[in-house]
C-alpha cells in the first residue's frame, strides 16, 4: 500500500488511528471541558450561570498530544464567558496523537459541548 505525505505537514482530518484524550477518551473530553466550562465561566459573568446551548470547538492536537490551537466554529458561540473556558479547557487537555502508517500526525478535530 503506497503511503501519502502530508508534506506541509498541514493537520489531518482523516487519519487511520485517531488521536485519543488521555484520560479516559471521548465521553471523558467532553465531561471535563463541561465541567471546566460551568466551573470557570460563571465566576466571569453571572449570566453564564443560566446560558444553554451548544458550543462547537475547533482544535488541532499536534503529535506530541497537546493542543496547539482551538476556536469557536463561527458562528456556533453561546457566551462570551462560555466560549472563552472551553477554548481554555481544550488547550489544557493532553492527547494520545493521531497517526498515520505508525507514524504520530498533527489532527485537525471538531467537537460539540452541550449546556443545558
């Protein structure tokens, strides 16, 4: 099977093994950037208390399993205070990296966080 090179080394979307949150993978991520979220949000603005919504965040894990960048998806922000704690909590999380043939690879993903 012939291999393709990312040569700009621009994130992937696609990859064979995707990367993997540390502690304890998916349903986890999510538990802890809500959580971070309502925990850090409202002491900023007392109307976080009582926002809902959904937040879509765009991030890239580099292939050392921490996070380079992340924004809200345009568009798909719910609260200043809200947006601002989960760009926070996602740059703070540490990830098994991506990989292609065996080889780590920086990830480009998207994720929904629900706050009702």
């Amino acid at each position: 099977m012939e291999k393709s090179f990312n040569q700009n080394d621009e994130p992937y979307v696609y990859v064979q093994v995707a990367a993997e949150y540390i502690d304890g993978g998916e349903s986890k991520f999510i538990e802890y950037v809500t959580s971070y979220v309502k925990k850090n949000a409202a002491p900023q603005n007392d109307s976080a208390a009582t926002v809902t919504g959904v937040l879509f965040v765009q991030y890239v894990i580099e292939k050392d399993g921490s996070v380079s960048t992340a924004s809200i998806m345009p568009g798909e922000g719910i609260n200043p205070a809200y947006d601002q704690a989960a760009i926070e909590a996602v740059k703070k999380s540490k990830w098994k990296p991506a990989s292609n043939y065996g080889t780590p690879v920086r990830y480009k993903k998207i994720n929904r966080f629900k706050f009702y």
